[in-house]
C-alpha cells in the first residue's frame, strides 16, 4: 500500500521522527523520481534542490540505487516511465497551480495516482497531493484558486503554517473547506495504518483550530 507523505520545508535534514518512518518504508536498492514544479525552465534551481534532498536521504542512511529528475529534459514518455518505475516519488514545492498544469501536459497524472510506493509532497507538491487544492494568499499565491488535484492524500493542506497566527483568509475558507496546516519541519503520513502527524500540524475547521501534532 501506498504511504503518503505530506510537508512543508525542512531547513537542515529530515527530523529524526519522519527519518525513522522512511527507513522503514523505503526498500533497499530503491530507484527515486524527483518531480519538478517548473518543467522547462529553470533547470539549474531544479538540479540544486535535486542534490539538497538527496543529501538529506542519505544523511539519514537511505541511499538510492537510481534517482532522477522528472521535467522537460524528458519526453513525456520518459517521464511517465520513470515514475511508474520508482519506489519513491518526491513532488517538488514551487508554483503550484503551474506544476499541476505540467503534471498534466506530460501525462502525468493517472501514474502518479497509481503510484503505490512512498510518495512525498513539499510544498507546492503537498497542496497538489489533495482532492482539492487550495491556493492561498496567506501561503503566497498570487490569487485565490481551488482546483481538483491529484486526489493521492484526503488532506487539503496549508503549507508553511504561523501556527501562533493563522490568518483571516484561512479561518474564513475553512468553514467551505477542511484545511491542515503543517509548519515547517512537520509533516502528514498516510499509510496501511492509518494517519499520523510528526511535527506542528493544525486542523482548520468551520472557523475554528486545533492542534493535531502526536509526535
């Protein structure tokens, strides 16, 4: 079964809670597509945070045995066969109306959402993971959209939460939608055993917020 993961950022490394679960979760030999936000520019931002998170795996003892960039340098056909054949996805953050309007003009969608291994999502990526996104003013969008997204994780999230002041914008748009807030260094696991909260995650509901963190 699937585990999804769901993030905001991390400044140094994977919190040693989130290391532990993907050591577990992640096979040995294990191949990893790294989905960019922005497809065909901007290919040398894409490679930098490429490096940055692989260095980030394997300080916490997980090495892959192929990893690999998924953007415009491949053909769709590639792409689509890079994430079929991965055990780990990771969807970038960036802008996140336009990497879904890249998940979609490469073909990406229905492999990704069949994709049974480990699947992260920061950032942009994290609020792509949802049924629905919800692109918000407080989290930087340029304007307001809420879209059908990939559908992989049942959370509709808020990246890069203040969880000491959560903004009128979300206390109003959580009485239409069920928002998670996840600061940074947290993070939403969903798998075969349900759904656990590492780190500040905050539940945004009908005007009102609830602290959701279990370790």
């Amino acid at each position: 079964m699937r585990t999804s993961i769901q993030v905001s950022m991390f400044q140094t490394g994977f919190p040693e809670a989130l290391a532990a679960v993907l050591r577990k979760k992640i096979p040995e030999n294990a191949r990893f597509a790294f989905v960019a936000s922005e497809f065909e520019l901007l290919h040398e931002k894409t490679d930098k945070y490429f490096r940055r998170f692989l260095d980030m795996f394997t300080a916490c003892g997980i090495e892959f045995v192929e990893s690999r960039v998924v953007d415009g340098r491949m053909t769709p056909e590639e792409a689509k066969c890079t994430v079929e054949n991965a055990d780990v996805v990771w969807l970038s953050g960036g802008d996140t109306p336009t990497e879904f309007m890249y998940l979609e003009k490469y073909g990406l969608l229905e492999a990704l959402r069949e994709h049974d291994g480990v699947f992260i999502g920061m950032s942009a990526g994290a609020i792509n993971m949802a049924r629905t996104a919800v692109c918000t003013l407080t989290c930087g969008h340029e304007a307001l959209r809420v879209y059908k997204a990939l559908g992989i994780s049942p959370y509709t999230v808020e990246p890069h939460l203040d969880a000491e002041h959560i903004s009128e914008e979300l206390l109003q748009l959580s009485r239409q939608h069920e928002l998670y807030g996840i600061c940074d260094e947290a993070a939403i696991i969903v798998d075969e055993t349900g759904t656990r909260y590492i780190g500040n995650v905050v539940w945004i509901s009908g005007g009102k917020c609830e602290r959701l963190s279990t370790q």
